[in-house]
DNA sequence: GTCATTAGTGTCAAAGTTACACTTAGCAGT
DNA sequence: ACTGCTAAGTGTAACTTTGACACTAATGAC
C-alpha cells in the first residue's frame, strides 16, 4: 500500500469505483448451475450478468460479498462456502467509469435455496433472476464471461484438493449423490468403489442411520463431518 | 460488478482508494528473503513495510505491479514471475482513508537483481530498502505482515505444485542449488536421490556442458527447460 | 420365487513414493 | 601415488497409493 508513491494528498486524485461480484454455484437437476441476474440498464441492458455491487466505504470486502449473497438468495453466513476468486480491474471493463471488482465464489446447496424467483428486490438494476447451467452461460456482460470461467475452473482445483464439494449437498446425502456432485463438477467418471475407498480412509463423512429410497437397495444417509474439514483440506481428497 | 446494486450515479459516492503492493521474493544466502521498504512519513513512519503504490487511473492492476516491481528492483517483466495474490480490503487496515490493496507476489532470481541499496528513487516515501529474511521479518506497517503470511503460504504452495521454483535461481544452476532453493522455501528436507529422479522424470531441466566447483566431486549446471512449464504446471513436481 | 436395479465391499496389478546404500570424481595431506 | 574427505550422482527394495473391475447385498416389480 501507498508506501514508495509520490507523496499522495489522497483528496485530489481521481479514485476508481470497487465492486464486488460473487459467482454462485449450486447444483440443481444434475447440473453445474450459477446465479445470473438480467441487466436492466445502459451499459449491456438485457444481457446476463454476475450478481455483484459496490463496496460501501465501511464495509469489509468479504463483508460485502456475503451482503450480496444475502441479497441476491436469501442465504446466510453458516450455510454457505464463500472465497476470494481474483481482482479484476482492467481499465475499459466497464465503460461507465474505472471500475475494480473483487470476485469472489460461493457454493450453496441446493436444500438451502429459498429460490429467488418472483421475489426479487425492490430497488434492482435487474430486470430478473436465473440459475443457468455454469458450463453453457447465455452471453454474459463485461468480461463477466472471463470471471465465470475463472470460478470454474477454482472450483475444480478446489474440488480436488479440499473436501468443499459437500457444500453443493444438503446437509444428509447419500454417497451417490456426493459422488454425482463431483462427477458434474469435474465433468468426468469416477469410480464408485475408489471414491468410496477413499472417502471412508479420509473420515470425511459419517454415515446416519437414516435410508433413502431409490430404485434398488435403499442408500444411507451420510453427514458431513466438519471436524474433520481442517486434515483434509491438506491433502488431496480425490483423483 | 455494479449490477443489482441500487441505481448508481457514480460521482455522489465517496470511493476507496487502491494500490497494489508486490511481495517481492528472492534467495540469498540460502535464505528466503523478501524486500521491504522503511516507511519516511505518517503513518507507520519508521517502520517496514511492502513496497507498493497507488493504481492509476488508466493502469491495469497487473501492468502497475509490473511498474511497481520495475520502480524498486529495476528488474524488467521478462525475467520475473508475478502473480495475483489476494486483495486486501479491511476498512482501517490504513488509518489515512479507506485503502484497498491488491497484494503480488514476485519471484526474482538473485542473478537478476542490481541491488536497489543505494540506488534509490528520487521522489519517495521510502526512507530505506532491503532484503529481509522472509521467515522472521521486522516488525511491519498496516496489515503487511498478514499480507507477507499470506505469500509464503502461497508461493510454497505453488513451488509443490508447478515448476515456478526455477525463478528463484540464475540462469544456469546446480541441481543441489534448486534442491536448497526448495528446502529453503519449503523449509524441509528432501532426500537427493527422490528429488533428482522426479526432476529428470519431469523433464523440467536439460544438462549444460559446465560445471560447477564445489567443495566435492564437481557438479554439473543444468538449466530450465521452458518449453515444459506448460505440462509441468499441471501436475504435483515434488513431494 | 426371478429379474432388474442400485448400494456397498474386496481384490490385485501397476504406478508412485520413500528411505537408504552405493559408486564416482575432484581436492588436500602425507 | 595412495588415503581420506567432500560432494555429485545412481540404484534398489519396501511400502503406499491408484485404478480397473468383479463381486455380494438389499429392495421393488412381476
């Protein structure tokens, strides 16, 4: 910060604009899906984009994400998994002005959705809320594509190294669904023997004794056990 | 960005101001060493800090941490690995007004360096320069030791990852000299036989045909093969 | 009962990791 | 020129992890 610059007297240089925009992943029907809200005004009016607002000038930046989040789903603080993606602050982004956004992601599972839908916010540049499928955006505003596929590509890195998957999940899930969670984000096959190997070795869920129905044999309920968050996020949980 | 936020008529906002700060890293002396530079005025003033300067307005984030880098240690972009490492924004982390910094991490190669001692800018803040010991560093301005934590964490995570150790060191190197930069970063020992087998499993080094005096039996200089990176960066190099 | 379907476990070979011992090449002292 | 010291550089064998695949278990439909 400001240390080796001319000397500054803050108040006459021109300052950007600092927003914060948050990528919002759930998954819903199987699918990768992200939270998009439809731009009602100049610049980029009608085109999707990444639900995001400025920073207040006493508010943290986490602090703000988390304020959008809430805005923008309805969901509170314990029930999602929320992380600083990058900063993006090309000059031209938004023409408008200079503006600086920090992005950041968060993942919430689908159980935890009181869906916005219809019950959108008064005083709203937007003109409507979607969940579109993360891998097959529409066409986004400003360089909202670039920071998409940035998060995309965080979640699967973090997918691979951490246990955060089971935040996509309600809070009792069966192994299946677990194991379709990180199929869909990774977009490949994994192995139902060695993903539940692997699992059982990392301590990382306990099973309920609740079942599930499905076709065949009924599937147990497993909880995440968040005890067990800090030795995982060390090593890697799966292939 | 700015996109459900209540409508903006940008110019009535106070807004943040933004820098970016770049934690530069090098190897000295078989330690990891980072530059920090003495505070001359309020607030701080006297203590060490990160060197670091405001964004202008018509600069890209990442072209003023290459501006800042080259301001401090005149080393020029080519020769340098930078990266984005996380934005801090908590309000009061500067008492002057609301400062949000987006933090760099630096890795120069010792080779590279004209040493800024001496040398330094005309129009400055700074009192002083110098190479600090990364792991026990003086006492630091603003949030900048939580930043410089921050780094360590970071770039030793990417030296067990990706071949990015190679731009700590000259050009040309001995195998045991990037051994030590990796101990030395890593602050752990690795066993020679394991680290030089990965490493010509890898392909990330071709032999030159100099060699090197040593205390022993010669050692022969190696250089860093670039047109590996690309696959190297994928997966884990060392243990 | 049989069949279809999904849950859940076990095995084994291939690949990777780790610890440690060995050979090689230069230098210095006698 | 031999001996011993130092550090370079290679090899091997036990152990762990991984990946592919086969097997058993529990339920509903017929």
């Amino acid at each position: 910060m400001a240390v080796t610059a001319r000397t500054y007297d803050a108040s006459q240089y021109e300052r950007p604009s600092v927003t914060v925009d948050v990528v919002i992943f759930t998954i819903l029907d199987s699918e990768l899906k992200v939270l998009l809200v439809k731009r009602k005004n100049w610049p980029c009016e009608g085109m999707w984009a990444i639900p995001g607002g400025f920073v207040d000038m006493n508010e943290g930046l986490e602090e703000a994400a988390y304020r959008e989040l809430r805005e923008e789903t309805s969901v509170s603080g314990q029930d999602v998994y929320l992380e600083q993606l990058y900063t993006f602050g090309n000059p031209g982004r938004d023409p408008r002005t200079r503006v600086i956004t920090v992005a950041y992601f968060a993942l919430v599972g689908a159980d935890k959705l009181h869906l916005p839908e219809g019950g959108l916010r008064a005083a709203s540049d937007a003109a409507g809320v979607g969940w579109f499928s993360a891998y097959t955006p529409p066409l986004l505003a400003f360089d909202h594509a670039e920071i998409l596929e940035y998060a995309i590509t965080r979640l699967r890195y973090k997918l691979e190294y951490t246990a955060v998957g089971f935040q996509l999940l309600p809070e009792r899930f069966t192994l299946r669904e677990l194991q379709e969670a990180y199929e869909t984000v990774l977009s490949e096959k994994l192995d139902k023997g060695n993903f539940r190997s692997k699992l059982r070795k990392s301590g990382a869920v306990e099973a309920t004794d609740a079942y599930q129905e499905t076709g065949g044999r009924p599937a147990r309920l497993y909880r995440f056990r968040d005890d067990a968050v800090a030795e995982i996020k060390t090593r890697r949980l799966f292939p």
